[in-house]
C-alpha cells in the first residue's frame, strides 16, 4: 500500500469508484481507494439495480438523464457487461392525491426530456401481462428507465482506475483519521497509513462514523432494507414495476430472476443487516397483489443492505465548515447507484476544478443549518 | 474436453473459478458474484465448501478460507404464495418451469 497519496477515497462502494474512475480518466491517478470489505460489501453490491428518471425535483431528473446516457456506455467504456436493460420503469397510483402527484411530475419530466405519460389500468396490464390493476387509479410510464447488474459496474469502473494508476485496496479498514487543526494529515488504517490533505467520505452507512473521527457530525442514519430474488422464468416481464400504496417494486433480471422489496414503515435505524420473516410475509402479499402469476415462484433468498438517509432525503456533498480538503459524497438513501455516474464524473471536474457545479454548494452539509433544503417525494422504499 | 462442475444449479466449472482468481476475484464473496457459484437452487449448499477447498488450495495451500458467505433464508426454495397466506403451489417441487404455465 502507498504510504501518501494527493487524495485518499474512502468506500469502495459505486459512488467511491465512480468517483476513481473520472478521476483516473481525467488523468489524476495519485489517488487510494479504501474498503474494508470486498468490492460490492456495501449498498452497492446489495440494491435492485433499477435506474429511473421518473423523479420530483428537476435536480434529480437531471442527474438520472445524464447517469442513464453514461450507464449506456460504460459496459463498452470498462469492457464489463453491466446487462443495462431499458424496459422502462411502470408506477402504480391508488389514491387520488398520488395520481395528481404523478400529474405534475410526469410534467416537470416532459419538460427536462423524460418521455413518461401517464397510462391507464388497462394499458398498463397490456406492457406488463397479468397486472392485477384493481384498485389502480392511474399509471405512469416511462420506456427509457432500466434496470442493470450492479456487481460489474463496479468492477469494471475499479478495473479501468486501477489500469490508468488508481490503487485500489480491498479488506483495508480505515481506523482514524489524523489533522492538525483544520487541515487532514494521514488516514490510519488496519494495514498502515497514507500521509495526505484530502479525503473523500464515500463510506455510505458508514459515513457517519468516519467524520466522526475528524470530530464532524453527520445527520445520516442507516436503514436496513430488505430485498428478496424468487427462481429464474424465461424473460416475460420488461418494466420495473413500483407501487406508490405501499412501496413495492420488483423488476425481472437478465438472468430471469424476480427481484424486489417492499417499504417497512416501522423499520427503525440501526446497522444489522440480518433477514425477517416479517419481509418475506410482506413483500409475497404485495408481490402477488399486484402480479397473481408470480405466486408460483419461489423465493431462492433473501438479503439486506443500508440506506444511508439524510433528513431531507438528498445526499451530502462537498466541503464541511470544520476540516479543509475533507469532502462528502454520502447520504444517497435507495438511489445512489443510479446517479452515480453524474455524481462521480461532476465530482471529479469539481475536485479538479475543471468546472463548478452548483450541486455541491446547494447540497453541502451547512444547508441544515441554513435551513435550504428541498425534500424529493418520489422515494421508494 | 472433460469438465469438472462445481456448482450444478448454475453450471460453474472449475475452470470458470480459475479464470476468475486469476482476474483478481480472491475472496469467497467476489468470486461468488463473478462466476454466478451458489446464487442457485441450492444457494451454496452443494458448492461452496468445494470452491472454499479450491480458493484455499490456489493461494497456496495455508490460506485457510474461512468467510463464507453468510447463510440467509430461505433454507428451501419456496413459493412465494406460502408466505402470501395462499394454499396454491403448496406441493410444488420442481423448478425451471415458466410461471406463465404454472398459472393455468
Ligand atoms: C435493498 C436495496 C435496494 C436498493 N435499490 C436501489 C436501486 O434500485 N437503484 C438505486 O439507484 N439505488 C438503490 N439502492 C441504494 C444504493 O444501493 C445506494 O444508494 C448506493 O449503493 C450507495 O453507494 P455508496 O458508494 O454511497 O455506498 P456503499 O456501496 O455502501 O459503499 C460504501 C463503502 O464504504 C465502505 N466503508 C465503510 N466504512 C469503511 C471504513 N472504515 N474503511 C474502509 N471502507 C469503509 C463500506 O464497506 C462500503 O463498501 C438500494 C439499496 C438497498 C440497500
């Protein structure tokens, strides 16, 4: 392992290996990327792989556009096939206020270049066979959002990183975090240290405990989800199909398998990862309320991650008023796989000072503080 | 050419295993995501103890691999209308199939 570095990442998860991989390609290769586990430990080896721009705020909308433009190449790009699959992304309504919700966002979309439109229970059971649309006052679709493998995005990006010079080091844990006064000296870990001035918390559900040790408080807090995969069919179902009632979504693999979770309202935050039956329970009901022919399959396993939450659901990014060269790139909640491009590749031009974007002003930890912040309300799970 | 199978349920031979140690997937869990090994029927049961052997004999013999990945349900395969109170598939045993067919 180097033992200094011009920037040191912490999280080898995809939004840490984006931001490698940008990086790297931008030709700034002094860089050190910490996990303490494997390459997929975290979140981002553990989520439904869906990647969506049907979203409320036009942030958001826009950050999805952009990362859905990259997703479509970066299997080429890293010679990793992410298995991208665009067969949209289909949101049940059930309640009047839900469906004037999807209204005016389908709206907001329409105006960024997000071709959803609005679509009736009877067509909606036309692009997914068998949909059990009692009950469903309205639908919305948009054919251009997909779902992928998440596994060999993250591969593929660390891969390339690592070839253009980025040393990547896996089951490497960081410990401590060293300053003298505002400014960052070393990352201690449990196989040494590297002297440096700037660290990127990219830790996810983990991230609090890292700006712990430079004595910066985080408000993000950790919800495990649960997501289960039923047995391989031959490929019948083409769009992610989503809930609003109750949270649900489920999405075919490119391997056949069903995959999805369901919202728990009463989940409380906390760091276990471990399996209930109570989800099992849900997610078959919700599962097979929406789509009967589904109860047949069965369920292979079941697995669980974090959401890193932040009180207004958007994610921590950019300098902290405490530590100079300590930056943040947390807090993404159930959608952080699929901005990840965006994130990564303006993260990078703003590291580098190649371009400034607003988003890491607007989106900074002070904005608790200065009370500027602007909830998204189509989250899911 | 003769194939040795690892893992049934997805078809992994020991040469994919191979393969994938010698691109860099050396721990369990990487190997286990790159090569599709226990992420069938059986979810490891058949074949991880097999690959672990394996793994630990590639790096060399006295690496003892000892972090499989963590046991989670289900232990048997089931349908999913069991978990949604449905009596339907309460038999049902085979796998492959479409769930198109099983609905009629
Ligand atoms: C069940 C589930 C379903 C989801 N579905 C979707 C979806 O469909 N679409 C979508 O876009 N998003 C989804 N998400 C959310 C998405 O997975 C996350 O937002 C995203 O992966 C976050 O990436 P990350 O890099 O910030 O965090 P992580 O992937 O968690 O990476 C952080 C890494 O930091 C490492 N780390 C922590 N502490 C230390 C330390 N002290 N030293 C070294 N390393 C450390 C961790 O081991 C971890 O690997 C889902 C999440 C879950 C749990």
């Amino acid at each position: 392992m180097k033992d200094k570095a011009d920037l040191v990442i912490i999280g080898g998860g995809v939004i840490g290996l984006s931001l490698a991989y940008h990086l790297a390609k931008m030709g700034f290769t002094d860089v050190v990327v910490l996990e303490q586990g494997f390459l997929c430990f975290g979140a981002s080896g553990r989520n439904g792989g869906g990647v969506r721009q049907q979203w409320s705020t036009e942030e958001n909308i826009r950050l999805m556009q952009e990362s859905v433009r990259m997703f479509k190449a970066l299997s080429i790009e890293t010679g990793y096939n992410l298995w991208f699959r665009q067969g949209g992304y289909l949101f049940l309504a059930r309640d009047p206020e839900t469906a004037t919700g999807l209204e005016s966002t389908i709206k907001l979309q329409n105006r960024c270049g997000v071709p959803t439109r609005l679509v009736s229970p009877t067509q909606a059971s036309k692009i997914v066979h068998g949909l059990n649309t009692d009950g469903v006052e309205i639908c919305a679709f948009n054919p251009t959002d997909g779902v992928l493998f998440p596994f060999p995005a993250l591969w593929g990006m660390a891969k390339v990183a690592s070839d253009l010079g980025v040393e990547i080091n896996t089951f490497t844990r960081v410990t401590d975090i060293a300053a003298k006064g505002r400014q960052i000296v070393k990352v201690v870990t449990d196989k040494g240290s590297i002297a440096t001035n700037r660290v990127v918390n990219a830790a996810g559900a983990w991230s609090v405990q890292i700006a712990k040790m430079l004595g910066v408080e985080l408000p993000n807090k950790p919800y495990r989800h649960e997501i289960l995969i039923l047995e391989p069919t031959k490929p019948f179902l083409n769009p992610m199909v989503s809930d609003l009632s109750n949270g649900l979504y489920f999405s075919q693999t490119m391997r056949g398998e069903i995959c999805g979770g369901v919202s728990n309202p009463d989940e409380k935050s906390s760091m276990d990862t471990g399996a209930s039956f109570d989800f099992l329970r849900r997610m078959s009901s919700a599962m097979v309320a929406v789509l009967p022919k589904l109860a047949s399959l069965k369920v292979m396993r079941t697995w669980a991650g974090f959401y890193d939450e932040t009180p207004d659901g958007n994610p921590i990014l950019g300098r902290v008023n405490q530590i100079d060269g300590f930056i943040q790139l947390n807090g993404f909640g159930g959608h952080g796989f699929m901005m990840a491009p965006a994130i990564g590749k303006m993260a990078a031009q703003w590291i580098l000072r190649k371009a400034n974007h607003q988003i890491f002003s607007k989106y900074d930890l002070a904005r608790f503080d200065r009370g500027e912040t602007e909830r998204e309300t189509f989250v899911i799970g | 050419m003769a194939k040795t199978i690892v893992c049934h349920c997805e078809d992994v031979t020991l040469e994919d295993l191979k393969e994938a140690f010698e691109a860099g997937y050396r721990d369990l869990e990487s190997l286990k995501r790159y090569t599709g090994f226990a992420t069938g029927l059986c979810q490891g049961k058949g074949c991880t103890a097999h690959v672990a052997r394996m793994l630990s004999s590639l790096k060399g013999g006295d690496d003892v691999v000892s972090d499989p990945p963590r046991t989670r349900p289900l232990l048997h395969p089931t349908p999913a209308a069991r978990f949604a109170g449905q009596t339907r598939f309460a038999g049902q045993n085979s796998s492959s199939k479409s769930c198109d067919e099983e609905e009629s």
